[in-house]
C-alpha cells in the first residue's frame, strides 16, 4: 500500500481494488491518457493534461511504460488525506494487470496545478513500474522513486521540501525517528506516513546523487535486485552507507538551527 496525508503540494495513494461507475469521458486525439467519470468537463480536461504533461517525464525515468495511463476520478471521497490511488492486480514477479488510476472526487479543486501534476507524476510512476517491472522492489524505494519524479519538476522552492526535511530532522534528534529509510509500516502507518515519504524521498535522492538516476532505475528494474539488501548490493550499497549519506544530506537540506 501507499499513501499519505494531503498537504501542499498534493499526496500520493494506497493500492486497493474497486468498481467505479464510467458516467463521462474526455480524450485528447491520440493521447495515451484516457480520463473517464464523473465530473465537469473541466476536471477532466485539467486531469488529461497533466497525464500528458507527466508523460515526457516519466518517459525519461522509466521508457519501457508505453501502455495507457486510465485515470477515473472517484464517485465518493476516497480515505481521509487520500488524493489518489492506483487500483488493480498485482502479482509478484509479473507486471499488474488492470491498472487505472482513481482520484479524489474534489482533487483539481484543492490543488494548483503544480499539485496536481506532483500527483499524477508520482501516481503514474507507480503505474510504469507495475505495469512493466518484474523485480521485487523495497517499498521504501519505490516510493522515494515516485517522490522524487513528483516532486523533480515543481517550479518552486516547494520542490526542496525544506519544512518536510527540517521536520524529520527534528525528528531524528528527539529520537523519534531511528534509522534512515522507513519501513513498511511506517510508510503505511497513518501517524508517520507524511515523515516516511519524505524519508524515502530523501533515500532515492541520495541514491541518485551518488549513481545517477538511469543506475537507480535499471537496479530496480533487475530481477536479481529484488528484495531490501537486493537494490542496495545492485548499486554497491549497504544499509550502513545509505544511512551515513541519509542522515548527512537530511542535515543539510533541512532549514538552519537558531
């Protein structure tokens, strides 16, 4: 699963499996994106286009995607702090099966256009990988990974993150915070899933920093790979290494002590 409380910019979402009533459609001429529901036909104009805007930049993250991106807006509000979601079948070892992406009834009203395009950015992310990957990969960092295209583009300070950043460093000082990247359960536990997605964000970006984003990518996409220590070994990490570089750069990105 995955999600997180909304916030400013938007947030990502929980993987579940429902049946959504098709009561509208709006399609651009040969457009991979396919946006269907209910809703104005504004909300789903504003929802194929950023699908549209987000696919050039998935398409340098992750090329082997090519497939549809189905974006249904939801018919009743989704969990609380929910701003979207990829529903279907997954199955270990295979790409998923049936994937669309469900969005929170009131989302293009309660985000600006940057907060919509970090959602679909990082909802469609998820979607490239299921749809094609076959490795087992952490949690953790397929979330960082979903993050980090979300946030990449922002063309603000928000992309910085320097609140989230400085809250978790707080965080790791008070002793509340162990480790570097989340866990599982902290990534799916409501009370630290804001903290979590930033941790992971901030795990992938040290990742990249140190490998480049196209190393990162195809260890995730190797087989081989699968598995916590699997991406780490892949990359010639260890858990030690990642955390001495995580808590390093958490320090300098979060904002000046006073």
């Amino acid at each position: 699963m995955h999600a997180r409380t909304v916030h400013a910019l938007g947030v990502p979402a929980m993987l579940l499996t429902a049946l959504l009533v098709v009561v509208g459609c709006s399609t651009g001429a040969d457009s991979r994106c396919r946006v269907d529901g209910p809703g104005s036909a504004a909300e789903l104009t504003a929802l194929r286009e950023a699908c549209e805007r987000a696919l050039p930049v998935l398409a340098q993250v992750w090329p082997q995607w090519t497939g549809p991106a189905h974006i249904v807006p939801a018919t009743e509000p989704l969990e609380p702090g929910t701003a979207a979601r990829v529903e279907g079948i997954a199955r270990p070892g295979a790409p998923a099966e049936g994937d669309r992406l469900v969005v929170a009834p009131d989302l293009t009203a309660a985000v600006d256009s940057a907060g919509l395009d970090v959602v679909l950015r990082h909802e469609l992310t998820h979607l490239a990988m299921r749809a094609t990957g076959t490795a087992s990969i952490p949690l953790w960092a397929a979330e960082g990974l979903a993050e980090h295209v979300g946030y990449a583009s922002v063309p603000d300070e928000r992309r910085h993150r320097t609140e989230e950043v400085t809250r978790l460093r707080d965080r790791v000082a008070a002793g509340t915070w162990p480790g570097s990247v989340p866990s599982e359960d902290r990534l799916t536990d409501p009370g630290d899933r804001n903290d979590a997605y930033t941790a992971a964000w901030l795990g992938i970006e040290v990742l990249i920093a140190e490998h480049g984003l196209a190393a990162v990518t195809a260890a995730m996409q190797d087989p081989a790979s699968g598995g916590e220590s699997g991406l780490l070994t892949t990359l010639g990490e260890t858990p030690d290494t990642l955390t001495a570089r995580w808590h390093e750069e958490l320090v300098s990105r979060a904002a000046p002590v006073d």
